[in-house]
C-alpha cells in the first residue's frame, strides 16, 4: 500500500518495514515533499508527486496548527487525522469527522465532543517517539525538561519555582534524550490535564517518572506506584 504522511514521519519507518510505500510531506525540512503554500488542494498536491507516487490512503497528523490541505472531502484517497491537541482545539477538530474518513484522537476523555457532532472517533494514545537505553550512570537527581515561558505557561513555572525551593531539581530546555536516560526522576507537568508524550518519554528512559495525575487514560495504561509516581495537579509539597 502506498502511504502519504502529511506534516509528521511518525510511524514512516514502522510502515516501511511492514511493507508499504512510505512518502512524507509538509513544511518541515527532513521531510519528503515540502508544501510551498497554505491551503494546497490535494490533488494538486498528488499530481506534483515524485515518480508518479499515487496514494492508497492519506494520514494527516496534528501539529496544532491550521490545516495545510484543501479538498479531502471530495478526494477519493481514504483519509485520517490524527488529532494530538484536541485539549486545544476540540471546536475544530470535532468538525473534522466530516472531512476525513477516520479519525484518531490522542486525549481519550474528548471523544465526546465528535460524538455530539455525529463523528466516530478512536482513542490512541500517544508513545515515546524516540527510542533510548536506559544507563546505570545517572549524572542528574530530579530534572524537569521542557518549555519555561512565563508569557505561555505561567503556571507552569510558578509550580517549578516552589519546587525548587523544597527539593533539589535541575529545570532546563534542551534534548529530553540527552538528559532522561541519565536522571533518577523525571518530573512531569501537563497544560490541561493530557496525558502528553512526555509520559512515555519519561518511562522509555528508565527513569522513575513522577507525572501529575490526570484523566484521558493515564490510569488505564499505567498503574500507579507500580510503573510510575503521580502527584496532584499544581501540588509542589
């Protein structure tokens, strides 16, 4: 089957050794085929295709941001979307069951909004994109790795201020492989309660992962002080 990604390679490499054709598109540079403007309709978009490519099916994946293709509806190649931040846009995104064929949703306790709407939805939950070894030297206590801007997220580092001040964490922005495989905790904090791929990032890694307890299928997958550590939501003591 001959598959086009359209803004992630997420899973490229995972359909090619099951088989299938794998072509990736969007505006990022390591990907295939680059969209040089919004809104592109689709079968332009086939008909500009290296070596004659022609899609069996059509996976768009959710980068919160706007849709960069126009005209899926009336395509005759089957489609998916992937929606990732639905905790952001669920009042777009609901609407888009009539668009693609199926879609797929990363937070589980939003599939009611496509239900309102008569759209079926599928939960799949997210997962560490990144394979990593786990390593026995650990060079970090309790770390935090991620975006630290008071003007985005000011609750966000409110919280990792009183943390610092009760217990040693070392909070940074860089490459979460580069640090996780070599750290004792990994700290999670969420935006709206998702269960985020720093989740599996953090327990891809060997860490012990300590991640603020939430909703949309945290629980179901993974069991508390058993695989991981959860701490109520803004509670640094």
């Amino acid at each position: 089957m001959k598959l086009l990604l359209i803004n992630q390679d997420w899973f490229a490499d995972e359909f090619r050794a099951a088989g299938h054709e794998v072509l990736t598109c969007g505006v990022r540079e390591h990907l295939q085929v680059r969209l040089t403007q919004p809104f592109e309709p689709i079968h332009n978009l086939i008909a500009r295709l290296p070596g004659g490519f022609r899609p069996d099916r059509l996976i768009v994946y959710d980068e919160s941001a706007p849709i960069l293709i126009s005209g899926v509806e009336d395509s005759e190649v089957p489609s998916l979307f992937y929606s990732v931040d639905i905790h952001h846009h669920f009042n777009v995104h609901k609407y888009l069951g009539h668009v693609f064929d199926a879609i797929l949703v990363a937070q589980r306790d939003y599939l009611h909004y496509f239900e309102e709407v008569g759209v079926r939805a599928e939960w799949m939950p997210l997962w560490g994109t990144r394979m990593m070894e786990p390593s026995l030297e650990k060079k970090y206590g309790a770390v935090f790795v991620g975006t630290l801007q008071r003007s985005l997220n000011p609750a966000r580092v409110e919280f990792f201020e009183k943390l610092q001040a009760l217990v040693p964490i070392e909070v940074m922005t860089r490459s979460y492989w580069e640090i996780f495989p070599y750290s004792e905790i990994v700290v999670n904090q969420t935006v709206k309660g998702d269960l985020n791929f720093r989740v599996f990032e953090g327990m891809l890694s060997g860490a012990l992962l300590l991640t603020e307890k939430g909703p949309n299928g945290l629980e179901e997958l993974f069991k508390a002080d058993q695989e991981l550590v959860l701490y109520s939501k803004d509670n640094a003591e």
